[in-house]
C-alpha cells in the first residue's frame, strides 16, 4: 500500500463502512476501508452457526446493490457475508485487511492512522466499527472452577461446543433467547435460564406481512432519537423478534432462575436458588463500547462517541453504524443505508 495521503479512510468493513465506500466511490474520492479481520464478512462469519437476520430480504439492501434471495427470506450469516464480497467486487471499493487500527489521532495535516504494520494518513476518518466491541462478562465468572466451561456469545458457535450435563445461558436479549432456543430444543439437558422473562416477544410475521413491513407502515423505524417517541423507544426494554419467548420458557428441561448474584467453584448464586451442577455457561450479556483508541474524542454517558447523525466534536472525523445513531435503525443492515446517505451528503456539502 502505498504511503500516499488519502482522502478518506474508513475503518470497518461491515455494512456501514462499505455503504460508505459505496459513495466516497460515487464522489470519486481517493479513500480506502481498512479492517481487523482476514476476511470481508468476518464479524458475521464469527457468530453462531445457526443464526439468521430477524430483517427479511427485502429490509436488507445497502445502497446500490439489492440483497439477491427471495421476498420474506430470513438470511444466514453466511448469506450475509457472500453478499459483502459480492459488493465490494461490483463497486470495487478498495480493501486492505488485516489493518488493525491500535490509533488514530489528528494533525495538522489531518489524520495519522497507526496499525500494527504500520501508518496510513488522511483528510478524513469515518469510523464504521459497528456497536459490538468488547464482550462483556460478570465479574463473578472469574471464581467458578475450571471444569466449568464458559464462553461469551461473540464465541459461541454451536451445541458441540459444549460438554455434557447441564448449562446456564445469561442474558435476555435476542441473542441470549435465540441461544437458548438451539440448547434446549432436542430436551436432552437441563438448560437454566437467567435473564428478563418479562420481555415481549413478536413474531416475524403477523397477518400475511413481515413484522418489518408493519414497522415501515406505523414508521416505528423512522422515529429519531430527539423525539418523545423516540426516547421512549430508546429507553424501554427491547422486544425479541421472530423467537417465541413463551414457548421457550414452557419447556419441561428449561428453569428461569432470575439474576445471576454471584459463583463460587461450581456453585451459582441466583435470585431463586443456589445451582451446582452446571457443566456450561453462555454469558449473553453484551458488550461494551471502546473508542479509546481515538485521540482526543468526547464521549456520552453511553460511553459512545458525541456526534450529530455521525458528525463529532472533531473536525474530519466521521460515524456510521453506531447504535441509535439516529434512529433504532442505525446500527442495522437495512437501516443503516440512510444514515449514510445523510453523512455522504454532509461530506459533500462541506468539502
């Protein structure tokens, strides 16, 4: 690679980098997407094995190029990374791989973007990382007993990772649901099961149409973050979709056990019971953000970077992706289209 100044680097080459590559390709900008990982795909491709978007087909396009599969088709993640490779070759965005970004810090020429190999230097930085950074874990699992096997979400990939006897999956979001589901399905374990029973659960059709469709049509994707409704939204419990929380629940071989308090060796402290017979432990619970690697960057009380619909507090450098960036749709395939139609037209506007 060349040592060149850039116009542009953006950094992550998941759906937000690359609909961003899309129209600094359009603007004809001299820019590169640069990423951590081997391949393009990869932050999909390291997920479990079964799982698949809650978004049909039709809600997954990223701008100019339709995600080829049928209408109401719920994709795998190995579909969803055929279709990155497909279009980084159609619009041929430039790629450099296995660029992990240790900093990025401005001059007075711009910006220095320091990895392990080495130095790249640009007009602007658009920082499309997604919201998945750091995995989280309770504290309380550094004191069970090696014979205990745990392993974050981010590295779960399927049942025969598991050894035999009992599990425990903490967390009740989508992920830690759609987890339990695959564990618990066959009845052959006893799978426990801490993390909020009281969350809605909407199923991915409803009279005919995708769940996604009634969104659209009440314009419950569209309401930003600076609205009532929006606030609201953004501060209510999310529901699960497309996972039938109820019959999940129901099943003989599954026991809520409420909040994980604290472990011991092979012991579990629960809100309902003491538990010393679990053998696996799926930790569903999260992630945390990390922008420390960006010098001299105000953050909110989240812990993200303080922008307006991707615009920071420091002059050239850019957001894409982030979790309710602007809307519930930020930090999705399908919804993030708009917000970069929004920011490549703020860069357009202020070169």
């Amino acid at each position: 690679m060349s040592n060149k100044k850039l116009d542009y680097v953006v950094i992550g080459a998941a759906q937000a980098g690359l609909a961003m590559g899309y129209h600094l390709q359009k603007m004809n900008k001299n820019f590169l997407v640069i990423d951590g990982e081997k391949e393009i795909g990869a932050s999909w491709l390291n997920r479990w094995d079964s799982l698949k978007l809650f978004t049909s087909t039709e809600y997954n396009h990223l701008p100019g190029l339709k995600f080829e599969a049928p209408k109401g088709h719920y994709p795998t993640k190995f579909e969803v990374a055929s279709y990155f490779k497909q279009y980084v070759k159609t619009f041929k965005i430039p790629l450099q791989l296995n660029t992990l970004v240790t900093a990025v810090r401005k001059t007075e020429k711009g910006f220095s973007i320091a990895y392990k190999d080495g130095m790249l230097e640009a007009d602007h930085v658009i920082v499309a990382t997604g919201p998945f950074h750091i995995p989280y874990t309770p504290p309380c699992h550094t004191k069970l007993s090696s014979s205990v096997l745990q392993m974050h979400s981010n590295y779960y990939k399927g049942i025969h990772q598991l050894q035999e006897g009992d599990a425990l999956v903490v967390g009740g979001g989508d992920s830690g649901y759609q987890i339990l589901n695959e564990i618990s399905k066959d009845g052959s374990r006893t799978v426990y099961f801490s993390g909020n029973t009281n969350v809605k659960s909407i199923p991915q059709q409803f009279l005919g149409k995708t769940i996604w469709w009634w969104f659209t049509l009440i314009g419950f994707l569209s309401y930003t973050k600076y609205s009532w409704i929006g606030k609201k939204i953004n501060s209510s419990t999310q529901p699960v979709i497309g996972t039938d929380v109820k019959e999940i629940l129901s099943r003989k071989n599954v026991i809520a056990v409420g909040r994980t308090k604290d472990a011991l060796h092979e012991e579990m402290f629960f809100e309902t019971k003491k538990i010393s017979t679990i053998k696996n432990i799926i930790w569903a619970t999260g992630y945390r953000p990390n922008f420390k690697w960006i010098e001299g960057l105000e953050l909110d009380a989240n812990s993200y970077p303080k922008n307006y619909r991707g615009v920071s507090n420091i002059t050239g450098l850019y957001f894409i992706g982030l979790p309710w960036m602007y809307t519930r749709g930020s930090a999705t395939l399908g919804g993030v289209s708009k917000d970069a139609t929004y920011l490549a037209n703020e860069i357009r506007n202020n070169d």
